[in-house]
C-alpha cells in the first residue's frame, strides 16, 4: 500500500489546529492537535508534525486545508490562502497555505472549514449523494458552507451564512445581540457567547424546559428555510457545540416546519435537517477532500 496517495490534512481553527496524515478517509495514518496561538509559532508547529510523517511515510502528494474565516479564495489574488479580517489577534492578513506547498512542493487545497466539511458530508456522510447540500456549525461562531453538484460555493468571497439577519423573537426583543459587525445578526444571536451573554449559560446547562432552548431553535430554524428559499438542498448538516444539546436538532426541525408552513415540498424536515455523519471528524475529512481535489 505504500504506492497509495499520502495527504496532509489541516483543519485550521480559532482554538485549535487538527492535523492528519492520511491515504483515504478510511486510512488516517497519524493525527495530533496544536493550540492555535501566533501564525508564526502554529504554522511552524504544523510543518515540524508534517516534516516528521514525511521522514516515516515519504512525500505528500497535497494538502488540504480547511480554514476558520474570513479566508481569500481567488486563485487569482495574491491574497489566496490567507486569513481576511478577522477579531483572531495576530491572523488578519497570514498566509496559511502558502508555508506547506512551499516547504512540502505540493499542491495545497484550500476553503473554509465549513465548505471542506460540508464536501466531506457528500462524499462519505450524511450529505451522500445529495446534489446540493449545506453545512452549519453553531459554536464559537455560527458559519455556513454549501456544496452544489459537488462543487463548494465561492462568489465574490464565501458564504457568511451567520451573519444573516434573522427576525426576532417575541421573547428576545431587549438583547441586543454580540456581534461587533451587526449586532442581532444570526451569530449575534444563537452562538454560543450569545447565548451565555444572554442567559449566563450554556444552552446544554439550562434546564431543558427553558425558553432558550425555544428561542435558539427559531433562530436556527430560520437560517434553514433561508437555505431552502435560496438553494433548496437536499440536505442541511448542522453541528457543532451548541447542537450537543439534547433536543435541540429536534426543536430546530419542529420550528422549520412550522415556519415552512407548507412551502417548499418538503415531506420531512427529520430527513432535511440532520447531524454529521462523521461527528467531529467532518473537519478534517473536509481538508482531506480539498486535498484529494487539489492533487487531481
């Protein structure tokens, strides 16, 4: 087997880096994780975990990267592979993909963490075979990815689909929201530092008859029917911390149909609306997907 591709995977977050040494989604050689502090310190931290899987396994045939955003997708920017504004200290402007290809002579795949898990989703989860698919991660932030006819959607820069301007809640009329942009956009909203400004918890730490858990189920409901106006996919993914809580995916496909109220032809919310098929490994299987891609 040692004629098979070897891929180097990168899911690049705020917190943490998830690195994976890998010949298919189904052979993950090696991984670790590295705190996300300085560009600088954490890219140097990455390339020394890569340069040692390539003294054991040999030479990478591409990496993949899947990215916290705001990211610079032009391949035809001088800008593609760096990080765009963003409140993360020390990231706004960092070269993230540029250090691996030119240090491992590789090709390097490169998108957001919510568009590689999201092609993930297609190619090996709960996404299969669906020509067009979403991808939502509700936690630190809320982001949004989607895929259509297997291909992740771009345009000008990427889908921001937390920072859409959900209507209110009748009960949540007085807070104004954390977003330093817009204040009550989605992710002012329902992420999960919205939800402990709000309520001085966790979602999954109030009590499960809470109005929040309502609340945060509207919110999100909405971002579906959103998705479904805009791009009727066949699937919406959702994960991340905040829908650890208990219920909370089923109240979300509650208030979705209820919103709906009958359009979009859709027979079974439970069946549109789902958790990841790979769990927490939908990140790093996306920077495997965007490697695989960027080696063709």
């Amino acid at each position: 087997m040692s004629g098979a591709p070897l891929y180097g995977c990168i899911e690049a977050g705020g917190t943490k880096f998830v690195l994976g040494v890998a010949r298919d989604h189904e052979r993950m050689l090696a991984t670790t994780r590295i705190p996300t502090t300085g560009p600088q310190e954490t890219l140097a931290a990455a390339i020394a975990f890569f340069a040692d899987a390539e003294a054991e396994w040999g030479r990478f045939d591409a990496f993949g990267i899947a990215s916290f955003g705001p990211v610079d997708l032009d391949r035809h920017s001088p800008a593609w592979g760096h990080i765009g504004q963003t409140p993360k200290p020390g990231w706004s402007g960092a070269d993230v993909a540029g250090p691996f290809g030119a240090r491992f002579g590789c090709p390097v795949g490169f998108d957001t963490d919510v568009n590689g898990a999201v092609l993930a989703e297609g190619l090996w989860g709960a996404a299969r075979d669906a020509d067009v698919a979403t991808y939502v991660t509700i936690g630190t932030g809320i982001g949004g990815g989607a895929m259509v006819e297997g291909h992740p959607v771009h345009g000008r820069l990427h889908p921001e689909m937390g920072h859409m301007l959900p209507r209110r809640h009748p009960a949540d009329t007085g807070f104004a929201g954390i977003c330093p942009f817009h204040g009550d956009c989605l992710e002012g909203l329902a992420s999960g530092p919205a939800i402990h400004a709000r309520w001085g918890a966790s979602l999954s730490e109030l009590p499960a008859d809470h109005p929040a858990h309502e609340i945060v189920a509207w919110y999100l409901a909405q971002l579906a029917i959103a998705q479904q106006a805009m791009l009727s996919p066949r699937r919406i993914v959702m994960g991340g911390g905040v829908l650890g809580t208990p219920g909370l995916l089923d109240r979300i496909r509650i208030a979705a149909e209820r919103l709906a109220n009958g359009y979009f032809a859709t027979a079974d919310y439970a069946e549109l609306i789902v958790a990841p098929g790979l769990g927490d490994r939908a990140g790093l299987l996306g920077a495997l997907a965007l490697a695989q891609e960027a080696s063709r």
